[in-house]
C-alpha cells in the first residue's frame, strides 16, 4: 500500500508513504522506535524500559511497518488476530501530526476484515484514547492496573470492522 502524507506536521508532508509486512530484520528499529517515544516519558517511562520487539513477535503476527520515501521507519501497527486486538501500534515522534496513526488503523481495519475479524479490541495507552475514539473505536470499559507490569487503568476500546 502507498499513500501520501497529508497532515500538517513537519518536513515529511507530500512524501509517499508505503504500508508492508514487517521482517524479523525490522526488529531493532521498531524496538529503537518504542523505547525513544516521547509517548511514554515520565510515569509511563517504566512500561517500555527493556521493551524489545523481536523477530519472534513479527514473524507470530501481523506486524506492520510505514516506511516514508526514504524508508525511514515512520510508525508501526501488531495485530493479533486470535483473539483480534490491536497490539502494539507507534508512530515516530517526529512523524506526528501527519495522518500515518490513521493511516495505519486503515491499513490495520483492511486487515482485519480480510482475516474475517467484525472487531478489533484496543487497551490504550491513556493518552492515546482520543486518537482511537477519533478514528472510530468505542469505548466499552477499563483494564484495572496490574501492578507492577502496568501501574494505572487503561480504556478498553473496541474498532468495528465494517
């Protein structure tokens, strides 16, 4: 898949973005791209210390990457589709703000619906909740803290697949 980005952050406007099934060799950058994300600083820091996505994750699910013309690692998406969960999913902190989130949460409803999935479950990283309430998902509860892997309650959302 190739689109373009559109939104209205930096530099990477009017650059082609390409959407492909992530390798056990993409392993290091989507690890380098969870541990620097800006995303979790501070209380949330702790959940990503030691974080690795490794080449066992990708080739077990659908991992995808966006790649900008450059192949600059621009986000990613982990679906899991047993029971189907949107897993991991990051854009780069400088890629922010240019429509890649919702690129890929396109790219990750198609599919989904080619797997023959109705619905993706989401457990959100706090912040991240308006991102997903604004691209479709509906909030249906909260995952309790479970200390001392996670510290604080998450939303529980859920993306139809349409």
């Amino acid at each position: 898949m190739t689109s373009r980005i559109t939104g209205t952050g930096g530099g990477a406007r009017g650059q082609a973005l390409r959407i492909r099934r992530a390798t056990a060799r993409d392993a290091k950058r989507l690890t380098r791209l969870v541990r620097n994300s800006r995303a979790y600083e501070g209380p949330y820091a702790p959940l990503i210390a030691g974080y690795r996505v490794g080449p066992d994750y990708i080739e077990t699910h659908e991992v995808f990457v966006a790649l900008g013309e450059d192949d600059r690692l621009l986000g990613f998406y982990a679906l899991i589709l047993a029971p189907a969960e949107l897993d991991l999913m990051f854009v780069a902190d400088a890629a922010q703000g240019l429509g890649i989130g919702r690129l890929l949460i396109a790219h990750m409803i198609g599919e989904a619906r080619e797997a023959g999935i109705t619905a993706v479950r989401i457990v959100s990283h706090p912040p991240a909740e308006g991102f997903y309430l604004s691209v479709g998902a509906q909030r249906i509860g909260t995952v309790p803290a479970n200390p001392p892997a996670v510290m604080w309650d998450r939303p529980e959302l859920i993306i139809p697949v349409a």
